[in-house]
C-alpha cells in the first residue's frame, strides 16, 4: 500500500510545471528537427528554425518557450489502493503546486488565468485553480500527467455531432483551414472520437499528451479504426499546404492523435484540439517514497542552428517612421525593427476604445508608432523582459478600423493571420500588419533592450508597454494595399503538394 504525502504531491506538481515551461519533450523537437529538414518553403523553414533556436535557448536559460505559460490542466490515474496522508483536497493539492510553479522566484510564469470569466475576469494572480481529471483505477499508485494550455491553439478548438455515415475526415479537413496559423502550427492534432459531447472532448485534450510516434505507426501498420485516422489525417491535413505558422509548406501537424469511445447509436460526437509548436506536458508516476524526480534532457538533443536575422532584410528606423514609408512596404518583405514600439492587447484596445468614444484623451501618443500584441513574462535577474512572443493578431480585428482610424497608429505586429475585417481595415486605412514567430517568445525578446509600462498598469500583462528593440526581426504579413502572406503562401504550398502527391489531396 503507497502513502502519498500531501508535501510530496504538492512539490511534484510545481517542479512538473517549472520543468515543462523550458523544456520541450524530446520526442517533439526530434520531429520538428526532422520537420526543418525536410521543409522546402523558405518562410515555413526560416519560422521552424526560430522555434528550434528559442527551444534550446529556453533549455538553457530556464526560462520559458512562450510566454503564454498556460492554464495548468491535470490528469490523474488514482490507485483505489493509495493512502493520503494530506489534509487538503486533491483540487487544493493541486492548485499549491501551480501557485508555487507559477510564482517561483527565478523563473515566475505569466499569470494567464481570471475568475468570473463572463463578469470582471480578474486575473487570479498565480494561475490557480488548475483544471483537474480524477479517475480512480486499480492499483496503489499515483499517475500524473499535467499539460499547460495555451489560448492560443485551445481557441482553436472544433466540436460537432456527426450523423453516423457523416465523414469525419471530411469534417477535419473542413475544419483546419479556418483554424489558420492562429495555433501556432506545426503541431499536434488530438480527435476524440465518440461517446458523449464532454467525454470527446477530454479524450482529444487527453490524447496530445502522448508521445509523437507517427513515423513508427506508418512502418508498423495500423490495427484498429484510430491508427487509419491517425495516418490519413496525417497525410491530408499536411497536404493543405498551412505550414508553420500558417505561411505555406510542407508541415502543418508534426501527429495527430485520436482517441475514441463507444457512443450512442444515432451520433457520432468530434472533438478536435490542437496543440501548437509551444507544447508542453509531462508524465510521472507517485508510489509513496517521495517526490517526483525529473532529469532534464541533454542539449545535444536540439540541433545546433544559428540564425543571421539580417540576412535579406531591412533595417527600419521607428524613430522616424512615417506612413509613406510602411506603406510602401510589400507582403513577403522581411525587417529588422530598432527603436520603441507599443505593446497591447484585448483590454488594453478596449480601453483606448472605450476612451475614444466618451471623448477623453488617451494616455499614450499613437501617432507613427507601431503597437505589439503581446502579453510579457515578468523579467528576471538582468532581463529587460521576459520572453514576449507575438500573441494572436485576429482577437484585435474588431479594433482595427478605430486604432487605425482614429489614433494616428500605423500598424500592429502579433502572430498568424488577420481576419476579413481586420485586413479591410488595414487596407482602408493604408496601414500595415507586421508578424514575429509565436513560439520563439525567448528568442524574440532577446531584441528588447528596454521596457516601461505607460498606461493602464493595472492590466498586467495585458498593460500599454514601450519597448526599446534592436534588430526585432519581422514580416510584412499584410501590406498597405491589403495583399496578406498568409493567404498566398497556403494557396501556392497546397497546389505544389497537390502536383507533386496528387492522391494526399484533401
């Protein structure tokens, strides 16, 4: 009979947590390393080098592989004869570990998580409470498997009830398009299969925490209805042509993972999650004779690539940026920014919204200036941030046509693409749309060179920063004349593939 202590479980939560903020599992950096080889697509590769090169940079500083550290989600295995010795609930265990993963003082995680999430939607400060799935199991151990959950590819997240003859495949392939590169491709996709609406879905979140065997499937040969999934899905999804970060080329999804369960007769319940190149989980086991142990990975497991960012593209003075300059700049054209850019994001927009509307004046001048969607890490030891990748550009389309309309901004950088109303508004207002690699949030930051909060600092996070940057590297994803990167690469990609493999098409 085990004996789990409360102090035991507590600290394996929190070290499983810190561990997985910087360090990849290796299985999926083999897969994307094999990914960048193979990539024929300059944008798509250039993307996957840099989120190779932040991975390994993340490793060795201890600090995290994107900012968005996640909504903590837990599954345990619970042997029907394990003993506690604790004095709080699992939920109260589990929340302690996140707390003190969460604000561990020399690597502190961004705080992602607010209560009363159709009201006020504060930030609870330390990430709690986890979301947590108990099943109890023969036995007398303790299973783990804990994942950190971004909004960025969750919100990508598709479900529906199929008739019974209704093609899943077909509904998929539908389906991935419209998630565009907002998930932060190349990834993973989980597919829970069967029984009812909750339980697909827990099965399709459940089954991306299983390692990336995809090329060992193929050689050995499906056995049941899953692994043929698995491998068609495979084929067709990469077949569109979305690529990393949604730019064109050969690799959107590095596995797809599919789970099911029987159902009822007259449904056929889908659930479909994606989990983006950022992704983070791990497994261990409790039997009583401590806490968790957890050897980090060597660094010869990470390819050893180097970047020249200044190869190829332009350097850009923001101190005297004007609007006849960004909008003479090209979808495709690669620059290099140096001088101070805005940050905000959704609450900060909807601030500067709500002032414009009543009349006040704003507490930031937007004339000329460049506005990053981004929420930082707080900084450590001589950081002049903390990692601070592009967060989805999409969520401030609505924003769009005011920002550009009646501020004087010029343009925005975040990740992926804008939607019809954003890129209209762009266009209309001959203003620009700029993207950084989501997922290479460390690297990124390594261009900031200094950072101040001007307005609303009671947001977080999500406050109006200045940054000071130096060589930031950027692309124009969408130009002055509305022409948009990410709907010309997958087009050209998906009809390449298609020639080449005429029987992968979709």
């Amino acid at each position: 009979m085990a004996v789990i202590r409360q102090d035991d479980f507590v600290q394996s939560i929190a070290d499983a947590f810190q561990f997985i903020s910087y360090y990849h599992p290796v299985d999926f950096v083999r897969a994307l390393t094999e990914a960048y080889e193979r990539e024929e697509s300059p944008a798509a590769k250039d993307a996957i080098a840099q989120i190779l090169i932040n991975s390994r940079m993340s490793a060795e500083g201890h600090r995290p592989v994107c900012q968005d550290t996640g909504i903590a989600v837990v599954f345990l295995k619970v042997g029907m004869g394990v003993q506690w010795d604790a004095r709080a609930s699992i939920q109260e265990m589990v929340n302690e570990g996140v707390r003190r993963a969460y604000t561990h003082p020399d690597n502190p995680l961004r705080a992602s998580v607010v209560a009363d999430p159709d009201g006020k939607r504060t930030n609870t400060r330390d990430n709690t409470p986890a979301v947590v799935h108990v099943e109890l199991v023969p036995g007398d151990t303790l299973e783990v498997k804990i994942a950190a959950k971004g909004g960025g590819s969750e919100s990508k997240t598709r479900f529906t009830i199929l008739n019974p003859s209704d093609d899943l495949v077909a509904w998929v392939l539908e389906q991935v398009p419209t998630m565009g590169g907002d998930w932060c491709p190349p990834g993973i996709l989980g597919v829970g299969v069967g029984g009812t609406p909750e339980k697909a879905m827990v099965m399709a979140k459940e089954s991306l925490l299983a390692p990336v065997d995809i090329q060992a499937l193929r050689a050995r040969g499906p056995k049941n209805r899953a692994e043929e999934l698995r491998l068609e899905l495979f084929d067709k999804v990469n077949a569109l042509g979305i690529g990393a970060q949604g730019l064109g080329g050969l690799s959107t999804v590095l596995d797809v993972k599919v789970l099911d369960y029987p159902t009822h007769a007259v449904m056929k319940p889908v659930a479909l999650v994606p989990n983006c190149a950022a992704t983070r989980h791990l497994e261990f086991r409790l039997d009583g004779t401590g806490p968790a142990r957890f050897d980090p990975p060597s660094l010869e497991d990470w390819p050893k690539l180097a970047m020249d960012v200044s190869a190829g593209a332009r350097r850009v003075d923001l101190e005297h940026l004007t609007k006849a300059e960004s909008a003479a700049w090209k979808a495709g054209d690669r620059l290099l920014l140096n001088g101070r850019i805005l940050t905000g994001r959704d609450a900060a927009h909807k601030r500067v919204a709500d002032l414009l509307a009543r009349g006040e004046p704003l507490p930031v001048d937007f004339t000329n200036r460049l506005i990053y969607y981004v929420g930082p890490v707080d900084p450590v030891r001589d950081e002049a941030v903390g990692p601070a990748g592009p967060t989805t550009s999409r969520r401030m389309d609505k924003f769009m046509d005011t920002m550009l309309g009646q501020t004087g901004l010029l343009g925005s950088i975040g990740k992926s693409e804008r939607g019809p109303q954003g890129v209209e508004a762009i266009r209309r207002h001959q203003g620009v749309h700029l993207i950084a690699v989501g997922g290479a949030a460390y690297l990124v930051a390594k261009a900031v060179r200094s950072s101040r909060v001007l307005a609303f600092p009671e947001l977080g996070m999500e406050a109006v920063y200045e940054f000071e940057v130096k060589d930031m590297p950027v692309t124009v994803a969408v130009d002055a004349q509305g022409n948009a990167v990410h709907e010309s690469g997958p087009r050209e990609w998906k009809a390449r593939i298609a020639a080449k493999n005429p029987a992968r098409g979709g």
